[in-house]
C-alpha cells in the first residue's frame, strides 16, 4: 500500500499551507506536513527561524526541518497516506534534495499570485510576512519546476483546488 507525496510551495502568503491542508483534508487518507509547523512545535527552545541570526544555524535547523519533514512523508506514504508537505520550495537544489531524501514518486505544485493579491491574502491573517519575504520573487519567477505551476490570482479556494486535481498529472515528475 503506498500513498502520494505532493509539495505545495510558493512564496510566503501566497495560500501554500492552507491549500496543502485542505488536499490533505480532503483524501481518503491524508496527512498535512507544515514546514513552519514542524519547526515550531518540536523545537521548544533553541529556535532560530529563517531570517533570524545567526543565519548559519537558522539554516542549519531548516535543512533538519526539511530532513525530517522528508522522512515523514515517506513513513506517511508507504503506510498508505496521501501527503501534502507545505514549504517554500524555489530552487532546483532544494527541490533535488527533497526527492533524493523522499524516494518515492513526488509531486510538485508551485502556486504563484500578484504581489498585491499575497499581501490581500497576508493581511487577511494572522501570521504577517509576506512582505519580510518579498524579496523572493525573483527566486520564484527565475524557478523552472517540474511539476505546475499555478497562478492563484482570482481563484478562491476550491477554484484552485479544482485546478490542481484537473492537472493532477502534470504535478508528478
């Protein structure tokens, strides 16, 4: 019995998290993977979040999160799940280490929107950053992913939920 792996990124506030929770919610078995989530509830002193210094150990402790993350899924996967894993995923490095790390079958969905439809999104919230992480539009618009690629401006939820499973195929590779 295995299930699939899928990799919602985009930039921060683009609606990653929530779009990977509700494809997770919504399989018969699903399991939703967070990667500010894991970093956050299992490091209970010690934190030092991406953007913060010492930039050496933030990144230090995203790569475990990632590490980890990645061994998750594929626990979740083979015992039958279907994963949503929600992370910013803008290089081909880090794309490339996910799947060597994973070793299943991966999918990849990379969600992108206006930057004033992120900061709509990201002011409708709780949790602010889209403009800490602006900057990463470069990364994202330079990034040729396998997998899809979406534009989530004008989609509400289901739109682009729907989107994703009418392209399901596309989004393996």
């Amino acid at each position: 019995m295995s299930g699939s792996i899928l990799i919602v990124s985009g930039l921060p506030g683009v609606g990653k998290t929530t779009i990977a929770r509700e494809l997770a919610t919504r399989a018969a078995r699903g399991a939703h993977l967070d990667t500010d989530q894991i970093g956050e509830a299992f490091l209970l002193s010690g934190l030092v979040a991406p953007g913060q210094e010492p930039a050496e150990e933030a990144e230090r402790q995203l790569a475990l999160r990632r590490r980890n993350i990645a061994d998750l899924a594929r626990n979740f996967a083979d015992a039958g799940f279907d994963v949503a894993i929600s992370d910013v995923v803008l290089w081909p490095e880090l794309l490339e280490q996910y799947r060597a790390t994973i070793a299943l079958p991966l999918r990849f969905v990379l969600l992108t929107a206006t930057a004033e439809t992120i900061a709509g999104r990201d002011a409708a919230r709780d949790k602010h950053v889209a403009e800490q992480w602006a900057h990463l539009r470069e990364a994202q618009d330079a990034f040729r992913a396998p997998g899809l690629r979406l534009d989530t401006t004008g989609l509400s939820l289901d739109d682009t939920l729907d989107a994703i499973r009418a392209r399901w195929d596309d989004t393996l590779f």
